[in-house]
C-alpha cells in the first residue's frame, strides 16, 4: 500500500465506525437525539475525509480502503440496531451486508489482478447517500407505509440506488 496511513482524512474517515457504533448504541437505548446528533455526525465524515484528502493532497490507496470499510462497517452496525428494534426487514440488512462484502471481495480481487485501489464511483456514493437517508429517517421516523416489499418508497429508492452501484462494481470488475 503506497502513501501515509495517518493522515487526517483517513482518522476522520476511522471516526465513522466509532460514531456508528455510537448512534447504534444510541437508537438501542431510545436516545434519538443523541442518535441523530451522532449519525449526522457520521454521514458528515463521508464527505469531510473526501474534501480534506482533495484539499490537502493526500488523497491515497489507503484512504480508497478506509473510506469504504468504514463506510460498510457503520451500515452494518446501524442497520444492526435498525433491524433489531424492528425498523428495516431483516432481508434488507442481509442484502447491505452481503452486497458490502461482495464489493469488497470484488475490491480485493481486483486489487490483486493491478496495481491501483479501485476507486469509489457515482452510484456508489448515491447508494451511500439514499441508504444514509433511509436509515435516519427509519430511526427518527419509521415509516409504517409498506409499499412493497416490507420498503416504503425511500426504502425502496435505497435498493434500488444499491442495487444499481453493485452492478457498476461488477460491470467495472469484469472489464478489468
């Protein structure tokens, strides 16, 4: 792995599992507004790592591996306490875990056939972004509106975003 691993983008992006677990602690124990302060808090991290690398110039292999794991490890953890307290179907979570570490199964294998990090991409970054918002909100606000599937429609616009970023990945990774 080329480039330094303490870099403040990276620590911020590390943050992320601490604060995750966290608001999954917090959304556990009934505390929303301590959940909500430390999710935000969270989803905020995803894009400051991500600024500070390109503002600072440090953007690095590790942080395309950091960033993600970081990211995949908190989903996990929240959607844990979400799917727990009744929230989101289990089948849902099942499907993020398993979508996550195909992903990353894919990142490693394909790590290994070149030199670079594959890098995160559009439909990756609006999975994380209808996924993130889908889970605040079903922790502040479950919706009981079951519009198909056990998903509402923001539910379902989260399949349907991760749905699409994990045939990006696969199509990427098949043309490697």
């Amino acid at each position: 792995m080329r480039g330094p691993f303490l870099t403040l983008p990276n620590l911020v992006s590390l943050s992320r599992i601490p604060l995750s677990l966290a608001a999954s602690v917090m959304l556990r124990l009934d505390r929303p507004a301590a959940m909500a302060i430390l999710a935000s808090t969270a989803i905020l991290t995803d894009w400051l790592d991500g600024f500070l690398a390109r503002r600072s110039g440090t953007e690095s292999e590790w942080g395309r591996i950091l960033d993600p794991a970081s990211d995949k490890i908190g989903f996990a953890a929240f959607g844990t306490a979400l799917a727990a307290s009744g929230r989101v179907p289990v089948w849902f979570l099942a499907f993020v875990v398993a979508r996550d570490l195909l992903i990353a199964l894919g990142g490693v294998l394909l790590r290994g056939r070149s030199a670079v990090v594959p890098a995160s991409n559009v439909w990756g970054k609006a999975g994380t972004v209808v996924l993130s918002a889908y889970m605040v909100r079903q922790a502040l606000a479950p919706s009981g509106a079951e519009v198909l599937i056990g998903l509402d429609a923001l539910g379902l616009a989260a399949l349907a975003a991760l749905s699409a970023a994990a045939f990006s990945y696969a199509s990427r990774a098949a043309r490697t």
